[in-house]
C-alpha cells in the first residue's frame, strides 16, 4: 500500500505570492482557510439578497462611524488563513484598507450568511474566527430564519452562544446581541426586513463608537 500524500499548509504570504505568480484560478473564488485553499461555493439569491439588506441596513445606520466591507479578505496570519466573509464591520480608516487588508484586531463584527455552507461554517469558520480573537461573529442561518451570536473568544471556540429566533428576543436585554461591542446599555430589535428580525443595540457606551438605533 502506497503512503498517503503530504498536505500542504500554506502560509498566507504564500498563498498571496500564488495569487501574483497567477497560480490560483483566476475564474474561481477561493479563500484561504487554515493553511488549505478552499473553492468558495455558488451564492445562491437569498443568500446573496440577505447580503444587500446587511450591507443597505449597517451602512445606513453606521455611516462613517465603521467600514462595511462585504466579501472581501481579512488577513489572520497567525492561523494561516484568508477568509471572505459576507459581512464586516471594520473600524474606521482614512484610506478605506487600500493599503493593506484588515486583520483581526480591525474587525468590530463579522457575520456569516448560511444555507448551504451551515455545517461547515459552524464546524470551520466560527472556531477560525474565536482562535483568531475576533470578538463577535453572527451566523445567520436561512434554513432556520435564525442568528446565532458567538462571543468570548479563545483557542478552543467561542464560549458564548445565543441563538435567536425570528422575531423573538428574550426580555433580558443581556440576551439580545450587541452589534459593536459587548458593553450595552439598552437593546431592541430592529427589522432588517421582512424576513429577518436582527438584534442591534439602542446604545453603545465607547466612546469612540456610538450606535444609535432610531
């Protein structure tokens, strides 16, 4: 019986020195996740329409106040990795991360959009994600019409998971999500659209990042 082949962990230089020397598929999206160059899968439309509301709802409400950056890389070269997410919410910078893409420290939210991909994102991304330190992922699942909100990052997962239903929010604000930051005030749902009910906060107490819900 033959061995079987070595894989091959690539290194996120490498795979942007790839990506130079015109190695990578130039009609085929992919991403580089834990060191393994991935194909991203088709986007289907609801996928694709939950994206634009996401994008029309948080630059609406946040303006200058954070980047709305929608699949486009993040670099966490501690894990050898290259994610597009659907949605990121990215602090502010003046040149918009022309000149270099953001790391984990930039992101204020990152959210994930899944039907097909729900598995793998649960199983894959998010624990990505909290190995990474970023603070705050959202999944939201369109075979559910559920979010489910990862907080408290470490090496081993997120150790913070609520799951909302459409529509629902428990009366304990400490149970609806804030969108920024973890420091909140006071919560209410806000309605992303006819399908969606998503959670944001009414107050964010940094001072450098203030969201106000009307």
């Amino acid at each position: 019986m033959g061995e079987l082949p070595t894989r091959r962990r690539f290194t996120v230089d490498e795979y942007h020195r790839m990506g130079e020397a015109g190695i990578l598929p130039e009609r085929e999206p992919v991403e580089l996740i834990a060191g393994e160059i991935v194909v991203r899968e088709p986007i289907g439309s609801r996928h694709a329409g939950t994206v634009n509301r996401l994008n029309r709802l948080w630059t609406s409400r946040l303006g200058e106040r954070a980047v709305v950056q929608i699949q486009n890389p993040i670099e966490l070269p501690k894990e050898d990795s290259e994610p597009q997410p659907d949605v990121t919410l990215l602090r502010p910078r003046a040149d918009f991360y022309t000149a270099a893409h953001p790391v984990a420290a930039d992101v204020l939210l990152l959210i994930e959009v899944a039907d097909s991909t729900l598995a793998v994102d649960r199983r894959v991304r998010m624990p990505l994600y909290a190995r990474a330190a970023i603070h705050e992922a959202w999944l939201l699942d369109l075979t559910a019409d559920r979010v489910e909100v990862y907080r408290a990052p470490t090496a081993d997962g997120y150790q913070q998971l609520v799951r909302l239903e459409r529509g629902i929010c428990s009366a304990d604000v400490r149970q609806c999500p804030l969108s920024i930051t973890t420091r909140t005030r006071a919560g209410r749902l806000v309605s992303l659209s006819e399908a969606w009910i998503v959670p944001l906060a009414a107050y964010s107490t940094s001072p450098r990042f203030t969201v106000r819900v009307p």
